[in-house]
C-alpha cells in the first residue's frame, strides 16, 4: 500500500505522459536532446520524472562537486596502449609512465606569453601539449592498483595512501586490513572511517581517535565496545551514547549480529 498516493498519481501521469525519443532543449545550457528507452525505464523504476536537464548538464553539476580522487583509462602519450591513470581522457591531456615522464625534457614546449591571447587558453595549450606523469607514486607499489602511493601493498583501488591489503580508500596512511577509509592516520581491521586516527576493528567512525570494538562514532576520544557513541571521552558499552552493563551491551550487539546474518 502506498504512503504517498497523491504523489504517485502525480508522478503516473507525468510518468504516463513522457515518450522514448522525445526531444526536449535544456533549461541551463540550451542543448538539445532526447529522453531514451534506458532514462524512462530508470524513471519509472525510481518513480520520478524524467530530468528536465540535459545528460550532459547533470554530468557537469555531478563533476563540479566531486570530493575525491578517480580512475580512468587512459593513452600512452606516444603508444597509444591503455594506460591506468586519475587523468580523464577527456581533458585532452597526455598521460606517460611516471618512469618515462622522469626521463624526458619537455623544454621544446616551452613558449612565450602571447598577449593578444587569454592566459588561460594559453595555458591549456601547454597543458596538453606537455604529458603529465600517470601514476604520481611516490614509491612503487606491490601487487596493487594505486596511485600516489607511499607504497602500497596488496591493496587495490587506493589513492594517496600508504596501506596493506586495503581497498577503495584515499589519503590513508599506515593502514591495514580495512576499506572506504578517507583522511586516516593508523587504520586497521576498519571500514568507513573518515578524519579519524588510531582506529581498531571499528565501523562507521567519523572525526575520532583512539577507539577499538566500535561503530557508528562521531567525535569520540578513547572509547571501546560502544555502538552509536557522539561526543564521548574515555567510555566503554554505550548503545547511543546510554550507558550499559558489559554483559547488556553483549547481549545487545549479539542480537544485532545475528539479524544482519554476521
């Protein structure tokens, strides 16, 4: 039974109303385009009308307020092969092998300042005329798909980081054995840990140091066995921050780890 009928009425006959290869013109930017089969079927799926921006447009809002690093496929510069790399082929800019791009001497690029010419098209020039080296790694890592790393170890999908048998985390140091870790300084057995340092065998944790056991933290300093904790200093067995017995808050975190079948 819906929660929300006058709304989906609504929506079924936006819904109802919209057809595949219908051509519509984009409010912001202008550009025509065409609603296809896959944004209808998505549409109906989610149950909300179709965007009334253009594909092209959404994907600019989405990119101008990245907050991370990204992988692509990208060129070799001068072969053509496939070449891993955080530089999207789209900018137009030559990617090489950190070792290769060391070698070179990219003086024959160098051009003086024309100014009859904007500054910054003068500097995209130069950008895409001089390759940027692929990886950035600082110390080449091991049996990993990294870049800029510190020395990766059986890690895969990590950026910036200095880690051991970690994946999709960024700016990480001396961590191990954890996942989805952002800006974390001595991470182990962890997953979801954002600005945080000194962390074991924790979950979810948000702008704290020196906790263990735990999950769902917010500003916690010292704490162990707490589950939903915010703002705490020094404590053990809370359950959102209420305060409980050892043998409660077992009791309570066995429950919880048989119905999520862990």
């Amino acid at each position: 039974m819906s929660h929300t009928p006058n709304y989906d009425a609504k929506v079924k006959a936006i819904l109802d109303a919209t057809q595949s290869n219908e051509q519509r013109t984009c409010p912001r930017s202008g550009e025509t385009w065409t609603v296809t089969d896959r944004e209808n079927e998505w549409s109906q799926k989610f149950n909300v009308p179709v965007s009334h921006l253009s594909p092209r447009t959404r994907w600019l809002s989405i990119g101008a307020f990245t907050i991370g690093y990204e992988f692509w496929w990208n060129q070799h510069a001068e072969t053509g092969k496939p070449i891993f790399t955080f530089v999207h082929p789209a900018t137009g800019v030559k990617v090489l092998p950190d070792a290769e791009w060391q070698e070179k001497d990219f003086r024959s690029e160098a051009r003086d300042y024309d100014v009859s010419r904007p500054f910054f098209d003068q500097l995209k020039d130069l950008r895409q005329a001089v390759p940027m080296g692929a990886f950035f790694n600082q110390k080449k890592p091991e049996n990993s798909i990294a870049l800029i790393s510190n020395g990766d170890v059986n890690s895969y999908f990590v950026i910036a980081c200095q880690s051991k048998n970690s994946f999709y985390s960024s700016d990480l140091i001396n961590g191990e054995s954890s996942s989805e870790v952002f800006l974390g300084l001595n991470i182990v057995e962890s997953h979801r840990v954002v600005h945080s340092s000194r962390i074991h065998r924790c979950q979810y944790v948000l702008e704290s140091y020196d906790c263990r056991e735990s999950a769902f933290l917010f500003d916690c300093r010292d704490c162990e066995n707490c589950f939903g904790a915010w703002n705490q200093r020094h404590k053990k067995y809370l359950w959102w921050n209420e305060q409980l017995s050892k043998e409660e808050w077992e009791k309570r975190r066995s429950v919880f780890a048989r119905r999520r079948g862990n």
